[in-house]
C-alpha cells in the first residue's frame, strides 16, 4: 500500500488509523449494517408483483422518502471521501467540488424532474420514445446509460476494494480482489432479491447514516475550536506551515496557468450538466406516484445534500487543523483518507470503525443504484423493446432484468478488480462528462424543442458519446502526465515514455456537451424526416399536467 518512509508522530498516526485501530471493531459493524439491510431488502422483495414493482418500487414512496433515497443514490463514497479530502489539501478550490455537485441539482429540479416523471414510465429512453422512432432511439438511450453506468460502476468497485482493504488492514491484491467480490456478491443480492423497492430502502438507511455521521463529526470538530470557523480556518493554516494561506483563497489546485483554469470550466460543465443526465438519479423519478412528488423529491434531495456539503467544508478544513495535509498525503489511500484519519483524531477506533460502516454502506447503496438502472435499461429499452419489439409479458421481462443483474454483478466484480490501483477519479467524471454529452442535449431537445426528431436524436447521443470517449482517450488522465517535482506519472499508464495526448483538456466536457448540442441541431435540419408536431403536442400536454402519464408508453 506504499512506503511509510519517515515515521514522524503525524505519520504514526496515519500508520495506526490505515490500520483501522481494531479492525474487528469495522468487521462487526459492517455485518449489522449488511444483516439489517438485508431483512429490509428480503420483506420488501415480498410486495414485488409486477414490473413496476420490480422497476420503480411499486410508485408508492413519498417525495421525502424519494428525495431522502436520492440523496443516498447521490452521495457516494467519492463525495463524501473525496471532497474532504480535496478540502483538506487544497482548501477552497477542493470546496468547489461541492458546490458544482449542489448546483447540478437545480438544473435537474428546474428542467427534468417532473416533466420525466409526468411523461415516461421507468427509464429516460421512454420519454425519447414518446415521439421519436422507438427502436434506434431506445438502443442508443440504453447504450449511453450503460456506459454511464459502466464507469461510474467501476469507479465505485474499484474504490470499494482500496477503501473496505484499508479500513480492515487488507494490504495483498488478492486480498483486495477478495474484498472487491464480496461487495459484488452483496450487491447483486440485494438487487436481486428487493428490486427498486429494496435497493431504495438501502439508499434511505445510507443516506440517514451518512448524513447524521457527518453532522456528529461537524459538530465535534466544531466544539474543537469553541464554534469559531475563523479559529477553524486558522488553525488549517498554520497546520499547514508556509504559504497555508493559499487554503482560504482560490487558485491553489486550479487557476496558477490558463489551461488548468479551462480544466476547471471543463469539470465544473460535466459537474452541473452531468446529474440531470445521470442514468441512476432520472430512475429515481419513476419511483413516486406522480409529478408533483417528483419535484418534491428533488427539493428534499438539495435540503439534505446542500446541508452534507456544508458539513464536508467543516471536515474538510477540520482534517487540514487536526490530521494535517502531511500526514493525509503520506497515508495509504491519500486524500480519501482524510474523514477516516479525523475520525480517528475526533474519537478514537470506535467513531473510525461506525464513519468506516458509513462508508462501506455507501458504497453498497450506490453500486446497487447503478446495477438496477443497468438492468432496467437492458431489460425494458433493449429486450423488451428492441429485440423483442414489446411483445413479451411483465414477468418476462423481470425475469432478464434479474439475469441482467447477476451479468452486470460479475461484470463489475471482474472490472474492479483490474482497475485496483488505477486512476478512478477520472472514471466518475467521464460517467458525468457522458451523461451531459449524451444524455441531457437530448432530454433537453425532446422536452422542449417541436421541430427536434429521431435523427437529431441519435447524431447527438452518438457524437456526444464518441466525442467524450476520444477526448479522454487522448487526454493527460490515459496518457502523459507527469508529477513535475517526483517525475512519476499522475496518468493511468504509468510508463512515462507513453504520451499521446494531444489533447491538453483533462476532461472532455468542455468540447463534448456544446458539441452534443449543436450535433442535435444540425442532425435534425439536415434530415428530411418529419418531427410529429401532434406527438410533441400531446407530449407538451402530459409532461406539464401529468395527464395520462400512468399509461403505457406506447408508439
């Protein structure tokens, strides 16, 4: 897990939390969290009847049930690790994570919440379908949420098997593949056996947990420095010895040259474009019983999300006063180990084994989130509708959704353990930088747009898809770059005599998702095909009223 080099007393203390204090402590706590959920999971698999059921809980949760659930879909051990991290080290410009992931939320509130609900029936390709060619629509939705997915999924297994292996002083591969596979395992089997209701009962538990952790240790770090954040702020800075000020000012990761401030754009475009586009999160919308409540949900999601992201600027800067950035940087796990050593600071092995369940749950209720999506789009958009042009029963249906999940499972499990020790970061912002680029522009078009048809449709979700892959692959994240003070590779490929990036961009937002906007534009002009102004008609009718929105989707 790396060299510990010179055991400075902040190192030692890195040493002893990477070793998790107890990790039997953790162990125990995982294992009533994994037992709780999973009696949930098995009594709500016993109202599962139908496809609704299976797909979207039966349409039966509250908007704050919903928005509560969505929240736990959202927050996911890369916000909650990652951004105190980020916090920790580079101060305020690690904050701004946070704020483009709250911002995202208004987007999705403002433009899709509702309207998807009111106007399709268990995933985003229903609403293209509505009035566009059902088969080439359907198929090209169903493959951008699956590579959405696909990424997103291995980011979250793949930080899965680093995170649970430091937590419990796993330091072998194999050790971690192992760990890797019991979080696949546990995953298919709540999906499996609960459906959506299931895995939403998860997410609801998660999200409590996450966010009440979080507000303890807020409140902890707080009483720390008499409630003061300048005191908090300060003592940041001086932890941090010379030129500590640059944590309170922006620039510090982004803004020092021209390229890494249009870096920064770049992010920040896929960061609130992404979530309204974002396969998992537009799901969530199918699961309340009408529009209203879709809106609803959403409004309880950016109350509860807002208020995490404000505890993570607290925890952040507390991890920078208390642990220091010396000593976060020269753990195992780097920045993401950053609550964990503050929890460990704050209250010993017993508050770092309950944070580290936290986390483990939260990894658990996002890659179940990620599977059912997965499999709803294979099974309704590709099995159901394309291949088997809509003629085939509900239970049939369900019965490929399952198969689909136990594919989608060993798929991930086989993925996360060959991306152990890669870049992962990148693959949460390409999932994001897809989901802007191959998703949203449509959505967009088909919600508002009468002149907008199939052919407009499919330009702008291939190219926007094709457009985000080639830019990564081209990109310093795969390819070339290089730590300037150490001279190791910061790159996927770790041979520093592999370069092919040609592209300066680190993430392809800034190129893609104009693109994908104007490949909609230009691929509807150029086709003669007409855009069935009398769809759209009645369309613009039930996605703004709900009228009829309980009926099938039919073409």
């Amino acid at each position: 897990m790396g060299s510990w080099g010179t055991l400075s007393p902040t190192t030692v203390l890195a040493a002893e939390a990477s070793d998790v204090g107890n990790p039997w402590i953790n162990i125990g706590i995982f294992a009533a969290f994994v037992a709780v959920t999973m009696v949930i999971v098995v009594r709500a698999s016993k109202q599962n009847k139908s496809a609704a059921d299976f797909y979207a809980g039966g349409r039966n949760f509250t908007g704050p049930q919903n928005g509560t659930a969505i929240a736990g879909d959202y927050l996911s051990a890369a916000s909650f690790l990652g951004i105190c991290g980020a916090i920790a080290i580079n101060g305020y410009d690690g904050f701004l994570y946070s704020i483009g992931f709250l911002v995202a939320w208004l987007v999705a509130l403002l433009l899709v919440a509702e309207l998807l609900r009111n106007t399709g029936k268990f995933t985003m390709a229903d609403v293209l379908s509505f009035r566009l060619r059902q088969r080439p629509v359907r198929m090209a939705a169903a493959l951008a949420t699956l590579m959405v997915v696909f990424f997103y999924l291995l980011a979250q297994m793949a930080g899965a098997g680093g995170l649970v292996a430091l937590l419990l002083g796993i330091e072998s591969t194999a050790g971690q593949s192992v760990v890797i596979a019991i979080v696949g395992i546990l995953m298919i089997a709540y999906v499996m056996i609960g459906g959506m209701k299931g895995t939403t009962w998860v997410q609801i538990i998660k999200a409590v947990l996450l966010i009440a952790g979080a507000g303890i240790m807020t409140f902890w770090v707080l009483a720390r420095f008499g409630f003061n954040l300048s005191d908090l702020f300060q003592g940041a800075i001086d932890k941090a010895g010379p030129g500590g000020e640059a944590l309170i000012e922006p620039g510090k990761q982004y803004g020092s040259t021209p390229m890494s401030q249009l870096n920064f754009l770049s992010l920040a475009l896929a960061l609130v474009l992404g979530t309204a586009g974002l396969p998992h999160v537009l799901t969530r919308f199918y699961t309340v019983p009408t529009g209203k409540e879709a809106r609803r949900s959403v409004v309880w999601a950016i109350w509860l999300i807002g208020i995490f992201y404000l505890f993570t600027l607290v925890l952040g800067y507390g991890a920078g006063a208390l642990v220091g950035p010396e000593a976060i940087s020269s753990a195992p796990g780097g920045v993401n180990s950053a609550a964990l050593l503050l929890a460990y600071e704050l209250g010993g092995e017993i508050l770092l084994g309950i944070i580290s369940a936290v986390a483990f749950a939260t990894i658990l209720a996002v890659v179940a989130g990620l599977t059912i999506t997965a499999a709803t789009s294979f099974a309704h958009d590709i099995y159901a509708n394309v291949i088997k042009k809509g003629e085939v029963k509900p239970d049939g249906e369900v019965k490929v959704a399952r198969m689909t999940v136990l594919v989608i499972g060993v798929l991930a499990i086989v993925g996360g353990i060959f991306a152990q020790g890669q870049n992962i970061a990148f693959l949460v912002a390409l999932a994001f930088a897809v989901a802007a680029s191959a998703n949203l522009p449509t959505i967009i078009y088909s919600l508002f747009w009468k002149r907008f048809n199939t052919s407009g449709a499919l330009w702008s979700m291939y190219g926007g898809l094709i457009s985000c892959l080639v830019i990564i692959t081209f990109s310093p994240v795969v390819s070339g770059k290089v730590d300037p003070v150490t001279g190791a590779s910061l790159s996927m490929i770790k041979d520093t005599s592999v370069d092919f990036a040609f592209i300066p961009l680190e993430n392809p937002g800034l190129i893609s998702i104009p693109l994908a906007f104007l490949l909609g534009v230009l691929g509807t002009f150029l086709s003669k095909e007409s855009s069935h102004p009398e769809k759209f008609a009645e369309m613009e009718v039930r996605s703004l009223t709900g009228a009829g929105s309980e009926k099938a989707v039919v073409h």
